[in-house]
C-alpha cells in the first residue's frame, strides 16, 4: 500500500504557497551531468523529462528550458489541483500517478527526478520504472532538504532564533510521533545508505538554499508538514493550539505582536544524488 500523506486541499494550499524550490546550483549540476553523457538534441534540449512525487512542481517549473516536454506526476489529487493552477508554460503538463507506474512508453525519458520524495516510494518497484523509462544515458536525480532550516551557532541573531521556532515545531511534531519515523530518518540522512539504480553514480551535500520567508510564510511552511497535517486529522484543537505556540514564541522573540509581514532569511541544505543508466 502506498503512504498517502499528502491529500486534502488545505495542506496542497500551504505546501504550494510556501515549500521551497530546489536551488539553481542543484539544477544546473543535473543539467550538466545529464549533457556530459547523452548530448542534448539539435534545438538544445532533450526531449522528455519527468518528475516524479512532483507537489506542486517545486521542481518541474525550474526545468522548464530544458525539455521539449515534461510531465509532472504526483499521487496525490489535491497535490497536482494545485501544481495546475500554477502552469503557465505549454510544455508541461501533469498527471496523478503513482511513482511505481508512470504513463510513459520505455526508452522515453531523458530525465527523471524525485525531489523530497523518494523516502515515501516503495523503492525497488520505482527503480524497475526508472529503469524502464530511461534511454541509455540517460539520468536519474533524487534529492532534497532537512526538513527544518540550519540552525547556526549565532544564538543573537533574530533569524536564527526564528529558525529554531521552526525546528522546536519539528521536534515537538516528532516527539508526538507525528513523523513518519523511518522516511524521515532516511531522508535526514541525505539518503545516505542508498544504492541508486546504476553503476555511474555522483552524490553532492551541502547545497545552500537561502530564501526570505514571512513570518506568515514561516507558519505555512510548518502547516505545509504530512507531520503537522497528521495532527490536525487527529486532533484540530491540538493542532491549533500547536500553531497558535510557535506565534507566541515568535512575538517573543521580535517583541511584537505582528509577526506575519516581518521578514526572515532561513538557509535551507540540499543534498543531491545521481545516477545514470
Ligand atoms: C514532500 S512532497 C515533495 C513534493 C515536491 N517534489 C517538492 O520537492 O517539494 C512528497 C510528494 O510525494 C508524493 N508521493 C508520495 N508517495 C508517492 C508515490 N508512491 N507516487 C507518487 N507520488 C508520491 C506525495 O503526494 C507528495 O506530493
């Protein structure tokens, strides 16, 4: 049975309004990669990409240029709601479908990537389809993010002390058993004991991802948690009051009660695998 975590409209919402996107860094290595074994066509890009557990095409967007086509698949029916409503661009498109059976003929894919996801699929399964899909020389990424930002040694700084708001909320969410406790250690990992489908392999961590968020961004962004969305199946007061804490901690620590226009720089670390066939 597949772990479906991500399914009502609300917790889409929030996920497309504030989860981050891979950095350009990150793209740019799987581009090169990709081009270093399979050259891209004469008009400069390949022809099909797909990424797989795509939301609400935190990554899809960003690879736009490089594919003739690319499709964007999610098990998820409130996920890829969400994803449509934000395409704007004539070459991708989206579809709900499992990782473990993706709507693509063999040999037609030149890309597949899975970002922030791969810890929810049933692996082996998804490796046959990767296999499947992939042209000789082609690639396949898989990479994400600790779930919190880094929290630095610099106890003075305000954006430090609210990126500490973000992991307390974390930690409380994990001590409550609300995380998925073996996928988020793998990812927490950076996915660290993974073989990956082929011999050719290359594996980057430490990748930066600074972004300015909201105070308001900074509560979407833990509302936009399978963890937090978990509670609030199971218990909507707790859930509320557990959102209704992190706002107090927050005006505690910019002495103030509107904690929602102010803005914070948080530095998200990606970590990013690669593998080609
Ligand atoms: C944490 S989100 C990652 C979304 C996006 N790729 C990103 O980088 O933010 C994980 C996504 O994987 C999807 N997912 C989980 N298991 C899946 C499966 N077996 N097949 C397809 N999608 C799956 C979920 O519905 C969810 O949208």
């Amino acid at each position: 049975m597949p772990i479906q975590l991500f399914e009502s409209e609300n917790h889409a919402s929030n996920y497309a309004l504030a989860r981050p996107s891979p950095p350009k860094l990150l793209i740019d290595s799987i581009v090169k990669y990709l081009q270093s074994g399979l050259p891209s066509n004469k008009n400069g890009s390949w022809t099909q990409a797909v990424d797989v557990g795509a939301g609400s095409g935190q990554t899809t967007f960003l690879i736009k240029d490089y594919f003739d086509q690319i499709l964007g698949v999610d098990i998820s029916a409130a996920q890829i709601g969400e994803a449509n409503k934000r395409n704007t661009y004539p070459n991708i498109s989206f579809k709900v479908s499992r990782a473990e059976s993706i709507p693509l003929s063999d040999e037609s894919v030149s890309l597949v990537t899975a970002s922030q996801c791969l810890h929810w699929f049933d692996l082996k399964a998804f490796y046959n389809e990767v296999d499947r899909l992939l042209v000789p020389g082609g690639v396949f990424a898989a990479f994400g993010y600790f779930v919190y930002p880094i929290i630095s040694m610099d106890n003075c700084s305000v954006d430090n002390k609210l990126a500490q708001v973000i992991k307390k909320a974390y930690t409380d969410l994990e001590e409550m058993g609300y995380w998925e406790q073996p996928a988020m250690k793998f990812l927490h990992s950076n996915y660290v004991d993974l073989k990956l489908p082929f011999d050719d392999c290359v594996r980057i961590t430490g990748i930066k991802c600074p972004v300015t968020y909201s105070g308001q961004k900074c509560l979407d962004y833990i509302k936009s948690w399978s963890a937090y969305n978990s509670l609030v199946k199971s218990n909507p007061e707790k859930a509320k009051l557990f959102i209704d804490e992190a706002v107090g901690r927050m005006k505690n620590i910019l002495n103030c009660e509107d904690i929602y226009s102010i803005q914070i720089n948080l530095t998200f670390e990606f970590f990013l695998l690669m593998s080609r066939k």
